[in-house]
C-alpha cells in the first residue's frame, strides 16, 4: 500500500531541524564573543593589527548587502523550479525528500535560511575577532548586532504559516500560467 505524503509532517520536520540550525548559529557566534569579553584585555594582541576593525565592519557590510541578495535570488530560483516539478533537495543521510510542495518550500527556506546566516555569522566571527585584538567598541556593536540578525531568522509557526500560504498561491499562479502557456502553444 502506497503511503500518503503528510504535508504538515514534513513541515514540522524541517521547522525544528531549521530551529536547531538557527540556534546553534547564533549561539556559536555568542559563545566566542563571551571568551573575548572575560579575556584579559593585556593577552589580546592590541596594537598588532591597528585599524583592523574598520576593514572587518566594512566586511560585515558586504556581507549584510550579500545576504539581502543571495538567499532571496537563491531561492526565487529554487521556487520557480519547484512550479515546474523539477527540484529535489539533496538528501544523502538526512530524512527523505519532501513529497509535498509544502516539503519542497520548507527545504527551500532551509537552504535559504542557512546561507543568509552563514554569510552574517562569518562577518560576526570576523568582528569578534576584531574586538579580541582591538578592542574597539564599534567592532563590538557591529557584532551584538549580526547575532540579533542570525537569530531574527528564528522561525516562529505563526509567521511560517502564513508564508507558506503566500509560497503556495504564488506556486499555482506559476502553475496556471506555465498550463496557459502550453495552451498557447499548441
């Protein structure tokens, strides 16, 4: 017997694996910045790299103007294809593929989720480093505010529901647009 896809177990699934992600993100991020707060201020290397915290909060710039970009180009992509019925999420020892296309949307904010907070936890990891050796107050500021970026994208079912309402109507427009085409055609 064929089993059903449960769309709501898939999304349930990839919302607490996107949870865990963000968290442990944000936390890694807090965690080195902690070590560089109670370390002694005479072991940092002040002085060795002088004006390294302007070049790393310009950094951490680049890196906010590229998670605005990326992610969202990434998954419009990724979105289109799953209107057409040609994407699979690369699964190799994590669960099974999405059945779904709100299985398919959920990998798909996962994958986008994932790359906005690794582009801000690298300038974060970048900055922290700049106020251990430098201890510039502009570098801890610059880095305070990546980690409330990282945990911003914490996924909460309330706003995810209306999401993937808005991600499927946009995927039957998609839908009912490519079938006219076809119509068009023939």
């Amino acid at each position: 017997m064929d089993k059903k896809p449960d769309a709501a177990q898939e999304v349930r699934q990839t919302l607490m694996t996107l949870r865990i992600i963000v968290f442990s993100l944000a936390m890694g991020v807090s965690i080195f910045l902690g070590y560089t707060l109670t370390m002694d201020a005479d072991a940092a290397e002040a002085g060795n790299a002088p004006g390294l915290w302007l070049y790393l909060a310009i950094f951490a710039g680049m890196a906010l103007m590229a998670r605005v970009v990326v992610p969202q180009v990434l998954f419009a992509g990724i979105r289109r294809r799953i209107a057409h019925g040609n994407w699979q999420p690369a699964t190799k020892n994590g669960p099974p593929a999405p059945q779904t296309d709100e299985g398919l949307l959920m990998a798909a904010l996962q994958l986008r989720t994932i790359i906005g907070c690794a582009l801000l936890e690298g300038a974060a990891f970048a900055n922290a480093y700049a106020f251990m050796v430098e201890r510039q107050v502009a570098s801890l500021a610059i880095v305070l505010a990546l980690i409330l970026m990282i945990a911003s994208h914490f996924p909460l079912r309330f706003w995810l529901d209306g999401w993937l309402e808005r991600q499927k109507r946009w995927l039957d427009e998609e839908r009912s647009l490519e079938t006219v085409d076809r119509t068009k055609s023939l």
